[in-house]
C-alpha cells in the first residue's frame, strides 16, 4: 500500500473546491441561455468524451459485473437528477446560497447511515444536524420570501448527492474513477437523448434545443471540461489522503462561491444567511470532527 501523502490530497481537493463552485458560476450564466436538458447533456457527452481515451490510453477496462454496472446506472442517474436540481437552483438564489443550502447534505447522510445503513450516531452528532438545519432555514428564509419554491431545491439536491455519496461508496473500492466517471458518460448521454427528443417532439420546457451563439457554446464546452475535472481531482485527493483529512476542505466551496458571486452577479448573502451559512458550516465541521473521533477510536479498538 501507497503512503499517504497528504499535501498532495488536500491540494487537489483545494482544486475541486475552486473549479466545482467555478462551474456553478458558469452555469448559473447560463441557465436563462440554454435549456436545462441540453445543458446536461454537452456536460456528460464531454465528460465521455475527455475520459474514454484516457480509460484506452491506460489500459483499463470497462467492463464491470452486474452489480457494479447497476449501481453505477443508479448513481448516474441520481448525478444527473442533482445537477438538474443544482443548474435550476442556480437561476433563482444567489451562488453561495445555493450551495450553503446543498451543504445540508453531512446531515443527512448521517440520518441515512442511521436509518438505511443501521449506523449508530451519537446525542451530540444529533445535535448538530439540528443546529446545521437550523441554520440552513436561515439561508432558505429570505430566499423563500423572494423567490418561493425554488428556494427549496438546494435541499432536493442535498438529499439527491447524500443517495450519490452512498451509492458511490458501494462502487468506489470495486471501479476505478476514471473508469467510474466514463460509464456514467456514457450511460447518461443516451437517457438525456430521449429526454431531448421527447422535449423537442411534445416542446416540453427545458427540454427544447437551441443553437447557442459562438460564447455560449465554448461556455458549455468549458462546463463539461471544469466538472469533469473537479470530479477526478476529489477523486484522485482521496488516493494520496483520508477522507477524515479531506471532508472539511469541502466547506471551503461556500467562501469561494461567495467570491464568484460577487465578481461575476454582484450577489451576496444578506445578513440572516451569513448568519446561517455560519452556523451551517461550523454545525457540520463538527460533525466532520466528530466521525474523525469516533473513527480513530474504532481504529485503536482493531
């Protein structure tokens, strides 16, 4: 087994916690520009694209065994049911809303390790949920009263990526990333295919197609690009680092999200959803610290 090297895990993840909130920005640019549908669709068709060769230049395989390729059409599915709810969000709330709402998700996987997993977790973990959501109904309040339901999505999308993490930690020891990631391509191309066909043929809202001009096209190809690879860059973090060292980098997309909204919207939280993406972000380091805890205490029993 490889030693850990740390440095190298937690800047990789510094990276996808640059580009993942980068390629929000960009859609949430393009999200009035372009049908949610087709906005899906450049996204997996250039994550195939870019990672097929890869995958053949390599010499891995992707032949996976039923199970497996189960699972994976599952966590692809609910990929493209996160980022559909995310993208659409995205038009509503402003960028580090959005994602300070979606970061419920720490909460929510511990309610599913409880009640799907038969995990135990503890009063104080309990707690904590309690409070991060607490928090969260802080950022949702002012962005429901502005803009109604819409508010809500980030939640969907946090429970959505909650089903995703749980599904990709059933796959994750079993299939490479790069291979991981090229059958979700490939499985999610043809599904958003007949979504756009049935779009175009009933004129379906957000499932139409249209030509976009010159900047919007390499706009598009530039988000295939960035979520391709923010998606191997927290991947390839966890080879060189543990999850324990890696989990609390990820909040560092919200201050950087921040920063994106303001450069490129001029959005920035109001005063009661600082307040709540505060609480939020310490609610569920505390919870990071917490599974930290317990886990090296499980570690000194072995």
């Amino acid at each position: 087994m490889k030693p850990d090297r740390p440095l190298l895990g937690i800047l990789l993840m510094l990276g996808f916690c640059i580009l993942a909130p980068f390629g929000d920005s960009l859609a949430k640019f393009l999200g009035s520009r372009v049908p949610l549908i087709q906005l899906l669709l450049v996204r997996f068709a250039i994550q195939a694209l870019l990672l097929l060769p890869l995958v053949w230049l390599t010499g891995k395989t992707l032949t996976m065994n039923r199970r497996v390729m189960r699972l994976t059409t599952i966590r692809t599915i609910l990929h493209i049911l996160g980022s559909a709810a995310m993208y659409m969000s995205l038009r509503f709330l402003p960028l580090a809303d959005a994602i300070a709402i979606a970061f419920m998700m720490p909460f929510i996987l511990l309610v599913l390790g409880k009640t799907v997993l038969h995990e135990e977790i503890g009063s104080r973990r309990i707690i904590a949920s309690i409070v991060g959501f607490v928090g969260t109904l802080l950022v949702i309040q002012p962005s429901f009263s502005s803009v109604g339901a819409p508010a809500l999505l980030p939640l969907f999308v946090a429970v959505i990526f909650a089903l995703f993490i749980l599904v990709t930690r059933q796959v994750a020891k079993d299939v490479d990333p790069m291979v991981l990631q090229s059958v979700s391509g490939i499985i999610a191309v043809p599904i958003l295919l007949v979504m756009l066909l049935v779009g175009v043929t009933f004129d379906i809202p957000e499932s139409t197609l249209v030509w976009p001009v010159a900047f919007d096209g390499v706009l598009l190809i530039v988000i295939g690009i960035i979520g391709t690879g923010a998606h191997l860059l927290m991947a390839w973090s966890l080879r060189f680092a543990p999850s324990t060292t890696l989990a609390p980098m990820q909040y560092l997309e919200i201050p950087i999200a921040t920063v994106f909204g303001w450069l490129i919207f001029k959005d920035l939280p109001n005063g009661m959803a600082a307040v709540g993406i505060a609480i939020t972000v310490g609610a569920g380091l505390y919870v990071i610290y917490r599974e930290q805890k317990n886990a090296a205490v499980a570690a000194r029993i072995r």
